[in-house]
C-alpha cells in the first residue's frame, strides 16, 4: 500500500504542474487575443486565439472560448472575406491541433472548415497570406500514437516504482533495472511518434 501510495504520489506531481502550466499559456493567450481584438488586429488575435485552444485540456474553460472566437468571425457573413479566411485558418489549425482522447475533434468538422476555406478562396479570388502558406497536413495516427505512448512511458514509470521497492523500501535491483529498460523505450517511442506527427 505505501508503495502505490508513493507512486500515486509522484505521478500527481508530475501531471499537476503540467496542467497548471496548460491552465495559464491557454488563458494568457485567450487574454492577449482579445486585447488584439479591440486594437483590430485581426491576424495577432486568430493567431492567440489558435495558441490558446491548441492548450485545451478536461477542465480548461479557457479553449472553447478561444474556438468561439476563432468561430464568430470565421462563419460571420458580414466580416470581410480574408478576415473569415484567417479565422478560418486559425480555427482549422487549432481544431488539428488540440485532439486528443478527451477532445476528439471529429473529421466531418474539420472537412466542413476546410471546404469553407476553399469555397471562399475560389468564389472571391482571395488569397491571403495565411492560406497560402498553409502548414503541412498532421499524420493523425501519430497524434493518437504519440499520446498513447505518454500514458504507457508515465505508467511504467509508476509500475516500476511499484514492484522495484520492497515493503520496507529495499531496492529490487532486476525489477528496477528492467522497469528503467522499459520506460526508456517507451519514452524514446514517444519521442519518435512526436516527431511523425
């Protein structure tokens, strides 16, 4: 019990601060896009806007509000035609972005941004900047991977904790050795799958 306790532990204070940093980038960003906003500079804040709901996260009320932003302008008839083409950017890039387990951002929404962006560009010839110089596609399963990865690195982490101690805390040398080979390839696999996607 001690031994899971410990573990349990050491994973809270591994993910807690992750989570706080999460918090703040997406609500510093979500703050500096509106603040653009009432300068109308429209491209800085889609620009925030995306950063901040690229940080979503279970519990951050900062992201969607981001994405109603990016969404407001982006399918806004009356704004002007590269204003909606960058907040439609803006808003596809942080749709692919910010996918993850909890926050399935499904395929159909980002076919219907996408083909929004096209449509526009085709039926009023304008081609900002933003558009053309659109980034590469993400290969998903990598995403999906690289994610898949980072849980099981941050469970062997814990598992080796767990069986390499004694109740009394004597080190298991062979558990540990083998619980360190373990995360090692997990971790370097993560790393792999981060660059793929």
């Amino acid at each position: 019990m001690k031994k899971l306790v410990t573990a349990l532990i050491i994973a809270v204070l591994f993910l807690v601060p992750l989570y706080v940093r999460t918090l703040i980038a997406a609500q510093s960003s979500l703050a500096q896009g509106e603040a653009q906003l009432q300068q109308n500079q429209y491209a800085q804040a889609f620009e925030s806007f995306r950063t901040s709901l690229s940080w979503s996260a279970p519990f951050n009320p900062f992201s969607p509000q981001a994405e109603e932003h990016l969404r407001a302008f982006a399918f806004d008839i009356s704004q002007a035609t590269e204003v909606r083409l960058e907040a439609l950017q803006a808003l596809l890039r942080g749709l692919r972005s910010s996918r993850s387990f909890l926050r399935p951002a499904s395929d159909s929404e980002v076919i219907l941004v996408r083909n929004e962006i096209e449509r526009l560009s085709v039926a009023e010839g304008a081609q900002p900047s933003i558009v053309k110089d659109s980034p590469p596609e993400p290969n998903f399963t990598y995403q999906w991977l690289a994610q898949l990865l980072f849980w099981c690195w941050l469970a062997s982490v814990i598992v080796s904790i767990f069986r390499g101690f004694t109740a009394d805390g004597t080190p298991r040398r062979g558990a540990l050795m083998r619980g360190a080979v373990v995360s090692f390839a997990l971790y370097a696999l993560w790393l792999c799958a981060l660059g793929k996607a």
